[in-house]
C-alpha cells in the first residue's frame, strides 16, 4: 500500500501535534490490562481465564453416526 504525499504530509502533521500524543498517553494511562499486575503477567490470572473460557465453550457433542454409503466413487 503506497501512501499519497497529501497522506505522508497528515500522518506528519499528527505525529508531531501535541493534542494528539496528549491522547494517546492518556489513552495509555487508562487502558485496561486484565492479566497485568505491577507491569507483570500474573499467571493465576491467565489460567483462570482459560478454565472459565473453556468451561463456557464446551458444550455436549452430538452422538456420532456410523458412516454409511453404499456408492462411492473417487
């Protein structure tokens, strides 16, 4: 994907507009991490999500058919 110059000139303007980089760390300040504790990922945390994930996608399977075909051809 090869960007106009009237694109490169905005993208430009933005990354050098204080409003913009006041946005951004403030969007970073707040954003919710769920596995981090103190900078670190807690692995207590992880698990925990993967068991109740996984308890909430398993559902009962379907009882399997036999497989029966009397005319197959390749």
């Amino acid at each position: 994907m090869t960007l106009t110059d009237e694109e490169l000139t905005e993208i430009r303007a933005l990354a050098a507009s204080e409003t913009m980089r006041a946005d951004s760390d403030r969007l970073r300040e707040t954003r919710y991490t769920p596995f981090m504790v103190n900078e670190e990922v807690d692995r207590d945390r992880v698990i925990e999500f993967l068991t109740e994930y996984n308890e909430f996608l398993n559902h009962p399977l379907k009882p399997q058919r036999p497989f029966i075909e009397k005319d197959m051809r390749l």
